[in-house]
C-alpha cells in the first residue's frame, strides 16, 4: 500500500477519527461525497483547502480499512 502522510488521527480532532492533514475534515466524509457521487473536481470546489492527492489517499485509506479483517477470540 502507498504512502497515507496525509491521513492523521489525534485524539482532540474530530474525536481521533482518521482526518485530511490534521484538519477537521474526516476520511469518512470525503469518501462519503464520492459515494454519493460529486466528482473529485466538484469535492475540490466545494472545499477549496483539500488537494487532489488528500482525496485519493482518503479513497487509498478507506480500501485498507474495508480490507481489515476481525478474529473472533475465543472467551476465557
């Protein structure tokens, strides 16, 4: 997997969910708008602060996360 430099999670921003480069803009939202179908141009537009390559590492990121896998762990 490629490089993520600008995905951040701290705990005081957005309640540490995985951000665009510390700002209050979450992986969530911006993979939401793409799901909902606005362009990456049209993101950019509407949030003229974000870069093209802040997109596609939330994309890039959000495909690692769905990819995770949970292990049941047996109960002691």
């Amino acid at each position: 997997m490629g490089q993520l430099n600008r995905i951040t999670q701290q705990p005081e921003v957005m309640g540490g969910k995985a951000c665009i480069r510390g700002m209050r803009v979450t992986v969530g939202m911006v993979v939401g708008q793409i799901g909902a179908g606005h362009s990456i141009d049209e993101v950019l537009t509407d949030y003229p602060y974000l870069e093209r390559e802040d997109i596609m590492q939330a994309l890039r990121y959000a495909a690692w996360r769905a990819e995770e896998r949970e292990v049941t762990l047996a109960i002691a």
